[in-house]
C-alpha cells in the first residue's frame, strides 16, 4: 500500500511519506481547531439556524483555511513543492483552476 502511495505521490523515501502524513495531521487539527471559532463568529454564537446549514458553513469556512495551512505547513517541513501540487489540484477539482493558470 505505502509503495503504490509513493510511485502515486511520486515519493522517493518512507521518511518523505512519513513527513507528509506529520504535515496533514498537524493542518486537519489547527484547522478543526480554527474553524469552530470563525463559524461561530460568522453566524453568531445564539443562532438558530439548522445544524445542517451550520455544518455547510463551517464546511465553506474550513476548506480555505485548510489549503492555506496546509501550504504553511508544507514549507515548514520542507514539502512545499509537494503540497503546492496537492492544492493546485484540490482547486482545480472544484473549479479554481484558473487560479494557477499562466
């Protein structure tokens, strides 16, 4: 599984993979963490909105700060290239190629 993984990643040592999964453990907890708070502020702390719209929200809310992380986070251990790849393609998925087009 970890070598199909790596010849997917294009991932050269076990310590690199090792790395990457540090890398988004660390940015899925601080953007948990961070989202809560920011959801909170935008709706309010007394809203009675419906759990499911709250959810959706806190979704529209999570999903930037995690890509932002993760790129943070990436150059901090030194898998910056890697992660940027990551994105780029995240984006692209939901339509924000453009933003990487030259």
């Amino acid at each position: 599984m970890i070598k199909k993984l790596k010849e997917r990643w294009g991932i050269k040592s076990n310590f690199q993979i090792v790395i990457i999964f540090i890398v988004f453990g660390i940015t899925g907890s601080v953007s948990a963490y961070f989202s809560g708070p920011l959801t909170e502020v935008i709706i309010g702390s007394n809203s009675e909105l419906h759990w499911l719209i709250k959810l959706l929200i806190r979704f529209i809310v999570l999903t930037p700060i995690y890509q932002v992380l993760l790129l943070f986070f990436g150059y901090i251990f030194f898998q910056y290239k890697f992660f940027f790849k990551f994105v780029k393609k995240f984006l692209s998925f939901f339509g924000f190629g453009f933003l990487f087009r030259n």
